[in-house]
C-alpha cells in the first residue's frame, strides 16, 4: 500500500490558493464553465439577498447579482487569492451597487416593477411580523451607505470584521464604528416591537 507524502502530492499553482473557490477561479481562467457554474451556485443567493437588503427591489437585486458575476466571469483570469474569496466577491458586489446609486441618480424618474406591485398584492395577512420586518427595511434604509453596507456584510454575510475593513476598503476601526452606529440606530427604530 502507496502511502502519499506532502512530497508526492501536486502542488497546486499558487501557494495562496486557500479556498473551493479560489480554485474555481482558477479554474474558470482556464475556460472551465462547470467551475463557474459551480461558483454562481455556491454564490447567487448570498449576492441576491445582499443586494435586496440595499435595494429593496427583487430585479435590481437579480439584475446586480447577475452584472457582478458577469465581472467575476472577466477578471477571473487575473484574480489572485490574497485574501478570503467571500471579502473579493463583496467587494465586486459592492461596486456594482455603487454604480447602481449613480445610475439611478441620473434618472429622471423612479420606475416601479409592476410584478413588484403584483407581489405586494398577493403578500399574506398583515401579522406582526410583517409590521417588524417593514419597520426594518425602513429603519435599514434611513441608515447612511457604509453602516447599512457594513451591517449587512457582518449579520447577513458572516464576514469577519477584517473581512468587511477589506471588502469597503476603511480601517478596521473604522468597521466597528458603523456597525455599532447601526446597531445602535436600529435598535432605537425598533424598540418598540420588542
């Protein structure tokens, strides 16, 4: 019976490769389109729920999901793992989240998605929960950009705080600033339900 050593394993192309997807990356440089589909499966819904937590609107959320994988797609052959894939992908989500405020800043009007208002329709019964949950989204979005940014990376994304100073490029002070401002702003909106 062979038994394998750490000298007679492969060695993978870079020594920073740390992660499944990281590989993918690797991978999807290399024409691979199974890694990419991999990758957006492993992804959509996190980017998804990110981007609706900003939004509010289902189809941007989908519409920016979709733009930054298309992004991940096109630089996948210069990406490099210096840090954690999760931190890399946010902040590409991120980008395309900025571009969006500027792109809806320079529109005249706001268009409402008639299946978003078809949705709303067919909702359950208003129950307490629902109450909380728009008192949320509301009390959310009185937040300023980088503290909804930064809570929503640490509570909705499990990123470290390392992880959100890298993905919103700030100081780690910085970080644990906005998430305590934040905490602190909903708490204040929300005491009521609790």
């Amino acid at each position: 019976m062979d038994k394998v050593t750490p000298l007679s394993m492969p060695e993978p192309k870079s020594a920073t490769i740390q992660d499944i997807d990281s590989l993918c990356m690797c991978s999807i440089a290399e024409g691979d389109r199974e890694a990419f589909t991999n990758l957006v499966g492993r992804w959509q819904t996190r980017l998804i729920n990110f981007f609706y937590r900003s939004t509010s609107n289902r189809a941007d959320a989908e519409d920016l999901a979709q733009e930054t994988f298309v992004e991940l797609y096109r630089v996948a052959p210069r990406y490099e793992a210096r840090g954690t894939f999760s931190a890399f992908i946010f902040t590409l989500a991120r980008r395309r989240l900025i571009d969006s405020y500027r792109k809806k800043s320079r529109r005249p009007l706001d268009y409402i998605d008639p299946t978003d208002f078809a949705m709303q329709q067919q909702a359950e019964e208003n129950d307490n929960s629902r109450e909380i949950e728009e008192a949320f989204h509301r009390a959310l979005s009185t937040l300023p950009d980088k503290q909804r940014q930064a809570i929503l990376l640490l509570q909705q994304q499990g990123l470290s705080y390392d992880e959100i100073a890298e993905v919103l490029d700030a100081s780690l002070s910085a970080v644990k600033t906005w998430i305590h401002r934040a905490r602190t702003h909903l708490r204040e909106e929300l005491r009521e339900f609790a």
